[in-house]
C-alpha cells in the first residue's frame, strides 16, 4: 500500500529527541588518541554491534566531534562500557566542544595505542572500517580486534528520558515481576555535552 501523499508536517527537532529519549540505551566512553598522542574521548550512546562475522561495531559523532577528528588521524578507538556508578566518568566526556579532563582518570593503552579505562564493565578496542556520511553525523565502522570484559558486579549505566538510570534486580522492584531487571531511576541530569550527540 502507497505511503500517504499529503503533505506531512516538519518534525522538529526537539520532537526527534524527545522520542528517542524514550529508547534506554546503555552508556560508553569513546577513546582514541590525538595527532600529539593526547587521550581523547566523549561519551556516547549512539554505539550498536552491527556484525559477528566480521566483528563489527557501529558508533555515531556529531561532526564537530573532537573525538571523532582523533579517530579519523589514528584510525583506532575503543569502547568503553560504563557501570552504573561511572556517571562521572559521563558526565567527565559528555562535555560538548571541550576536550575531557584526563586528570585522575584511570587508564592504560591497548594494543591499537588507544586508551581503555579501568574497571569498565567491558572493553571493545576496533580499527576504522569504513565512514559513512549520516546528516549531521558520521558513522563509524570499527572492526573489533580486542575484547576485554571485567569482574565488575555492577550492572551497566543506562540513559533514559534524559537522564541516568541504572538496572536493579527484579526483586527489589516493589510490585514487579515477569522479567529478571528493570530500570531504576537514581539520579537526573538534563542538557546534554557532545556525548548526547555523538
């Protein structure tokens, strides 16, 4: 059946957001290293796995990106998967135009010279497969070469309606049942930082 032909109101961006708001998605910090072999990083949510043969992971960054400029001269980066007490580790690279503070934060280079921060519920070091132009992003490909996953008990950070959440076992959920976790709200923070966009 042909799509409707009338004419189809602009959807705004604000709209765009505010329903995407509605998908949870986990939270990660991308790394790589500048042309100086400077750390860099931003937070993102935009990450997806895209293949298994090859191993394959998607990540979207807004075009002004810093990060994204390091990764396209390096040609590596990881991926970094926070646990849900890693907010500040978030809220350190979500900061839109400026380059994160380093200090303190706990690191090591992986193989690809690019940096994994330590006690990340998961590691996926990747070389740049392929970029790919998507509106005001880009869309990387990255080939993963490295996996490291870590005894870290918590569970993942996870972002929602505009905000940090986290997921708890079902069984402290009053009233809820049928399914092993679900999302608990902890803490808010509206607004974003390039990782809301990246």
């Amino acid at each position: 059946m042909p799509a409707d032909t009338a004419p189809v109101p602009e959807l705004s961006a604000a709209e765009f957001r505010e329903a995407m708001g509605h998908f949870a998605t986990g939270v990660t910090v991308v790394t790589s290293v500048d042309t100086d072999g400077e750390p860099v990083g931003t937070t993102a949510n935009a990450v997806t796995s895209l293949s298994l043969d090859p191993p394959l992971v998607l990540v979207c960054f807004d075009l002004g990106s810093l990060t994204l400029r390091a990764i396209r001269d390096h040609g590596a980066f990881v991926v970094n998967v926070l646990a849900a007490p890693q907010q500040h580790l978030s809220r350190n690279f979500a900061r839109r135009g400026l380059a994160a503070a380093w200090d303190g934060i706990q690191h090591r280079r992986g193989p690809t010279g690019s940096p994994r921060l330590e006690d990340v519920l998961a590691a996926l070091e990747c070389t740049v497969e392929h970029a790919l132009p998507g509106g005001d992003h880009e869309i990387i490909v990255g080939r993963v070469r490295h996996v490291e996953t870590s005894a870290n008990p918590s569970g993942p950070l996870v972002f929602f309606r505009g905000g940090y959440a986290s997921l708890r076992p079902a069984r402290e959920c009053a009233g809820f049942s049928g399914a092993a976790f679900q999302i608990g709200f902890r803490s808010w923070v509206r607004g974003g930082g390039e990782g809301a966009a990246d």
